[in-house]
C-alpha cells in the first residue's frame, strides 16, 4: 500500500497543470486559465503536411484538433 507521502507525488505529477495555476495565483493572486495553446516548432515531410492540410480544409477539420486528438491517443496508448 503506498504512504500518503507517495501518493500525493504521484497525483501533482499528474495534474502537473493544475498545480500550474495555483502557483500562478500564488505568485500574482489571480487565477490563470488551466490551458493555453503553445506554438510548436518542429519539422514534418512537406508532402505529408501539405496532403494532411488539404484534407483538413476539404473536411473541415481544424488541423491543430485532430494533431492535438493524435498525440492525446499516441499517449494514452503508451500508458496503456
């Protein structure tokens, strides 16, 4: 059985965020939205990127959703 001390480490490192903004209203004693959107530079197959772009705007699809939905799926597999 895990000690309290343990499993309190382990529920801050998975609300990491919302640990997040109850520092952030220690610090400026306002509340800070739980999620904002971060720029991602990385570099993909310019082909790829393109096809995926056309079929996103052909479906109406917002890019950054179905990424975002993929990386959420790509991780919940890997704690699976």
């Amino acid at each position: 059985m895990q000690s309290f001390l343990e499993k309190a480490k382990e529920v801050i490192a998975k609300n990491q965020d919302v640990v997040t903004v109850f520092e952030e209203l220690d610090r400026t004693g306002k509340f800070r939205k739980r999620t904002y959107k971060a720029r991602a530079a990385f570099t993909l197959d310019e082909d790829l990127f393109n096809r995926f772009r056309n079929y996103c705007k052909e479906n109406g699809i917002n890019m950054s959703g179905r990424v975002e939905s993929h990386i959420r799926k790509e991780l919940k597999d890997l704690n699976h």
